[in-house]
C-alpha cells in the first residue's frame, strides 16, 4: 500500500520535513576541492610530454648527452611545478579538514586532502633527481626504469582524484 | 502529494549509485597501485644488486618509495571523503527534488537547496 501525504496539508507537512532535514543536515556539502578543467588539461599535456621523453631516455643516457636534454628536464619540471602551485591554490572546505581529520588514514590535520599537490611533489622531485644524475653520473636503463615507474604511481594518484572531482 | 516509497526507493536508487561509483574507482586504484608499488620496490632491489644505481640512488629511490606509498594511502583516504560528498549531494538532490515537486503541486514556490554552514 502506497503511503501519501495530502495535499491541503502539504505547507505544514514541508515544514516539519524541512525542519527534519536541518536538524539531519540535510544541505548540500563539500568536502573536497572543485573539479578543475584547466588543472586537468595541463595535466594531460604534461604527463603526454613526460612519457615521450621517458621513452626517448629508456636506454639510458650519458653525462655527454646533459647538455641536450638539460631544456626537456627543465620544461617538465616547470610544468609540473606550476600544475602543483594550480593544484594548491584551490580552496579546501573547513568542513572536508574538519572530516578528514577523523578519518583514518587522512592524517590527524586532513592531509589526505592534499595528496594530489603531494604527488606533484613528488614528480618533480624525481625530475630534479633525474637531472641531477644525467649531469652527474649519467642514467642507466635501469635507474630510467625505476624514475618511470615511480612516476606513474605517482600521477595515477593525482588523476584517480581529478577523475573522481569530475563525477560529481 | 509526497509519495515516501518511492522517495525512499530513489534515494537508495541514488545512493547505491554514487557509493558504487566510488567503490569501483577505489577497487581498481588499490589494485594498480599496490602492484605498482611492489614492482618498483622489486626493480629498485634488482637495480641495486646488479650494480645499475648507486648507493645513493638506492637510498633516494628507497625515500621515494616510502613517500609514494604513504600518498597511496592518503589518495584512497581523499577518495573516500569524494565518495561520501557525492553519496551525500545524492541524497539531497532526490530529497529537496521530492519536496520541491510536493511544493509545486500544491501550488507553493520551490525551495532552494539549502549548502552546510561553513564551519
């Protein structure tokens, strides 16, 4: 049997129902950052520009070669820090650092509501490293390798939560 | 009229939809990222042993490791606040939407959703 509530009542009723919903907080709420499509179209072009150069370094490369490559290193690195200053400068709700603090693995401040400016972090981090050793020391295939896929853990982790921002 | 069964019915339609979403997406990044993970531990070890890193770039690829795994964990945490906000603004969207209609039908204005107070 159906269960409806009459219409001449209808005021009275929307009242007390809408009373309900703010005593359950029944608003609208954000927790997290806005999605952000321009963040994510950098994103995209960056990361497209950092898999061609792993490829054409995936043999290795010799101190010799530095001098070439110096500008590749400098534009990732630069794209990918100014994707993390983006990245950061979008608000955080009181409201998301108020939860997330409570929630496990968040961190006892909702640091989870940076892991994407983190991994940013980190990609540059491994860029500068990077540079570093071709200057240096040079890349084996094998160090190339391990800089790769430490790469693409970490930008996995910032586009699992752009993509999940898009959802909403 | 409000018609509470099939309020209740589009509300967990909703709801089931946006957890699930979420569930999905988490499933699939615990599973390319814990593979990821030990993959890179498994080559930077290999590397090592073979002679192709130095000692120093052990120990940085190691750091680097141990920083990538713990954002892992906070990624899956920054998800799960995504998934609860959707589920939420779900569930709203049905509720104000079942309200409003019940409004309109008897003749009252809509009302607006109402957003939480910043705290």
């Amino acid at each position: 049997m159906k269960r409806h509530l009459a219409g001449g009542m209808a005021l009275g009723l929307a009242g007390r129902v809408v009373a309900l919903f703010f005593l359950l907080a029944g608003c609208s709420a954000q927790f997290t950052t806005s999605y952000d499509a321009a963040l994510v179209s950098g994103l995209n072009a960056a990361n497209e520009e950092a898999l061609v150069f792993f490829s054409e370094v995936s043999v290795g490369v010799s101190t010799g070669r530095f001098a070439d490559l110096a500008p590749r290193y400098d534009s990732l690195i630069g794209k990918f820090e100014a994707l993390r200053l983006q990245s950061k400068a979008r608000p955080v709700p009181a409201l998301g650092l108020q939860l997330g603090s409570k929630l496990p693995g968040c961190g006892s401040a909702g640091e989870c509501l940076d892991s994407s400016n983190i991994a940013l972090d980190e990609i540059v981090g491994i860029f500068e490293g990077m540079k570093g050793d071709n200057r240096n020391l040079g890349l084996t295939a094998a160090a190339v390798q391990i800089n790769k896929a430490g790469y693409q853990i970490a930008i996995e982790q910032v586009l699992v939560i752009e993509n999940a921002l898009r959802g909403k | 009229m409000i018609d509470i069964d099939e309020l209740a019915a589009a509300i967990v339609g909703s709801l089931k939809g946006a957890v699930q979403s979420g569930v999905n997406i988490a499933t699939s990044f615990v599973k390319s990222q814990t593979n990821g993970l030990a993959v890179q531990a498994a080559l930077i070890t290999e590397a090592r042993i073979t002679g192709q890193i130095t000692e120093e770039q052990f120990k940085r690829f190691n750091k680097q490791l141990r920083a990538l795994t713990e954002n892992f964990v906070r990624t899956l945490a920054h998800l799960f606040l995504i998934t609860l906000q959707q589920a939420w603004n779900a569930v709203v969207d049905v509720l104000w939407g079942g309200i409003n209609q019940a409004l309109d039908l008897a003749g009252f204005p809509k009302l607006p959703i109402p957003s939480a107070p910043q705290a």
